[in-house]
C-alpha cells in the first residue's frame, strides 16, 4: 500500500486522510466542493476540529495530501461521503452511489475498496457490490470490498481515529483481511475482522443503543415535569445501582449518527422495530417541550426577550447538521410574540440562515436565557454580568452544564428539574 484516495472531505473523511498522510502514504482526498479542493491544497480547512488545523498544514506542507475533484489511481479507497435521511426518514445512499461509480474507472484487480460512511444493512452487498459487478469486476474476488465505519467523537478525532477499536467486516474474509491490514498500519487499538453486514448492524446498534437510552431519560423528564420530582436526582440515585446507567435528559438528539442511524434500522425491520422506532419519538418531540417550557416560563409576559445559545448538536463544535437547537431557534424565531436574538461562538454566519449576535447583545435586557448546547463558553459565565444586561435573570439551562455560585441570584431551571416553576405556577394561581 503506497496510494490511498480518501472520497469526501468532511468531519471524517478529512481526518482519515490527513491521519494517513502523516503516517506517510500518499493520499488524495476527492470532494465535489472546489472551494473545499482549493481550500485544502492552501493547507487551509473548512470544519472545526482541534489539532485539525496544525495537521492539515503539516501534511499539505510534504505534499502528503493533496486534494482534487475528480479521483485517481490508488491501491486503496476510502468512501466517507455524507449518508443522510429523506423526508419519509428512509436512507438516501445516493452520496455513496455516486461515490463509487466515480472510482470505478480507477479501480484494478487487487484494488481495496472501504465504505466508512454509515450504512443501511446490507448496502455493500445489495448497494456497492452490484456497481462494482457491472463495471466487469468479480466483486468477489477481482475487489476487495468492505466496510469499516467510523465510530470518534467529534473534538477527539485524530486521537480516536488512532487509538478505537475499528470494526472492518469484508464481502469475503480475504477482504476482510485485506481492509483491516490498512488501519493496522496507523490503529494501535484493536482491530477486528467480521462479515460486512455485521459491520453495517454494530455501528448502527452502537448508535441506537445511545438514542434509545436518551429517550427513556427524556421520557423520564416528561413524566417528572408532570409529577413535579427531579429527575437529575432520581437519575443520580439510580445509577448507584451498578447495572444502571441512565444517560441525562435533553433538548434533542442531533448529529449525523444517533438521530440518523436507527432509521436505517428500523427501514430494514419496521415491524421487529418498535421499540427504536418509538424512542426516535420521543427524541424527536423534545424541542416542542423546550419551547413548551419557555412558553410556560414567560406566560405573564406581553414581550418576552429571549437569548437563545448554541446551535450545534453538541458542545464546542461547529457541526449543526440534525441539530434540535437549530429546530428550536428556528421555532421561537417563528412565532411573533418573542424578541429572539441568538449566539453560538462556533457557529459562522453563512451556516444558518437568521442573524447571530453577541453573547452580550443576546442577553441585553433578556428576559431568559436559553442555554440549548454545552459549549465551554457556556458552563461558567459572568453572573455579575447577566444580573446587570439582563432584564430578568432566569436560565433555562437544557445541558444541564452551568455551574453558578451556591449563592447566585441567577434562577435556574433544566430539562428534568422543574419543581420550581410548578411550585411557582401553582403559587400563582392559588394566589
């Protein structure tokens, strides 16, 4: 293995192909975006990763990593273009279509072949496995075909691309073998060889074990609300069991994988599904709560001013694609009895399609903030700041991430602890 061609260069495909190039291979990395091609061939990016920068500068620099349009020649390709849902939530795999019928005229005998975008089950061998069939090569035998998906944290990716255990499940067991030899050469974590349909089920079973486990939190902050009990203590108290782990409420799933994934589960298998399809539900109806919440927050308002914070699906990234903060701006924006000004330091302004502001500006004689993602920026903030620019200092704070004094005149509500606005309304209206 001298060549690789890395097709996309976005969140993941961008880091493979800069982790490869410092290992020393010669990569090209392929994107339809010539403004992502030029860009990268300057030794600048376009997304926000930490250490990502340095790099791609670096690599660029040795002419390691060079970046095109169009692919070329190599012994080894690697397919991490983006897999979204359409409308109806079924898996649009166009992306990896196209994908690999524009490498098909650089592919030979002997050629390695990995899909690391994520997949419905089954799509190597029904989806890629056929394209590659038609252009005359013996998918089983002429190709080696397989599947490795990416399973990082975004803000830990070039470390986790490195030390993750990686799954690489073959169309045949040489392939098998063939992919997982390329990770081996830059993987010190473990990795392990298995059939490309179980490689397909285990990312997708990784993600919607995480979805499903936030919906039964979520649903337990539906029914604290009602009740009127903390769930974050109940949550607490609960996990001292040691075979339970109950993940903490939100305002939403968002991200390319967890608010994704399941569905190309549940496409394969509706009626052996109900219980994924259910919690994608109740994840779903989350920012409809949140709004319901700031709704019953600024009830005795004529016109509420609202600072709403963070757009991303998750802290100290830049990345808003699925994002329920965006769904939930985008809600309060929409409906004419709020004065809505929105900040997010991560987010530039060509990514949304409304005006961001300020932190400062957001807060100015605000009657709530809404703290809808935990970015760094906003789990410690200038509580002598927000008393003096907001008009009234109450917090929604949907991460459970702000960490006030023990004696703030800040008052705080979270998703799953809002005993004390039911205490309040109830006051009110025996009052």
């Amino acid at each position: 293995m001298e060549k690789i061609c890395v097709i996309g260069l976005g969140y993941i495909g961008l880091p493979t192909a800069s982790v490869f190039a410092k290992a020393g291979y010669e990569v090209v990395g392929i994107d339809v975006n010539e403004k992502v091609v030029d860009s990268l061939n300057k030794g600048n990016i376009h997304i926000e990763e930490v250490g990502l920068p340095e790099l791609v500068k670096e690599v660029v620099a040795t002419g390691k990593l060079r970046a095109s349009v169009t692919a070329e020649k190599a012994d080894v390709f690697i397919i991490a273009v983006p897999t979204p849902i359409h409308e109806d939530f079924s898996a649009n795999v166009d992306y990896v279509i196209h994908a690999t019928k524009g490498i098909v005229p650089f592919l030979e005998k002997g050629s390695v072949v990995i899909v690391e975008s994520t997949i419905p089950p089954r799509t190597m061998d029904d989806v890629v496995a056929p394209i590659i069939k038609e252009a005359g090569f013996d998918p089983l035998k002429d190709v080696y075909l397989a599947h490795c998906p990416e399973r990082v944290l975004p803000g830990r990716i070039l470390i986790e691309l490195i030390e993750n255990t990686r799954i690489v499940g073959g169309l045949t067991p040489i392939a098998a073998k063939k992919a997982a030899d390329v990770y081996r050469a830059v993987v010190t974590g473990d990795v392990i060889e298995t059939e490309a349909v179980t490689a397909e089920m285990s990312k997708l079973m990784e993600n919607t074990f995480r979805d499903v486990n936030i919906a039964l939190a979520n649903e337990l902050a539906k029914i604290s609300a009602r009740l009127g009990v903390n769930a974050h203590n109940v949550i607490e108290l609960a996990n001292r069991h040691p075979r339970v782990n109950i993940h903490l409420p939100g305002p939403g799933v968002g991200g390319h994988c967890l608010a994704v994934d399941p569905y190309f589960i549940i496409e394969k298998a509706k009626e052996e599904s109900p219980l994924i399809t259910e919690s994608r539900r109740i994840n779903n109806s989350m920012p409809d709560f949140v709004v319901e919440q700031i709704d019953r927050m600024t009830a005795e308002l004529d016109n509420p001013v609202l600072a709403v914070c963070g757009l991303t699906y998750k802290g100290n990234i830049d990345d808003i694609r699925e994002s329920p903060a965006i769904e939930i701006a985008e809600k309060l924006l929409g409906n004419s009895r709020y004065d809505v000004r929105v900040h997010d330091p991560h987010v530039r302004d060509e990514q949304v399609s409304f005006p961001l502001v300020s932190l400062e500006e957001a807060t100015k004689d605000a009657h709530l903030l809404v703290i809808l993602v935990d970015h760094n920026e906003f789990k410690t903030v200038d509580e002598k700041a927000l008393l003096e620019n907001m008009k009234t200092p109450v917090v929604f704070d949907t991460r459970n991430c702000l960490k006030v004094s023990d004696r703030t005149d800040l008052m705080v509500y979270r998703i799953g602890d809002l005993t004390k606005l039911s205490a309040i309304q109830e006051e009110s209206v025996a009052e």
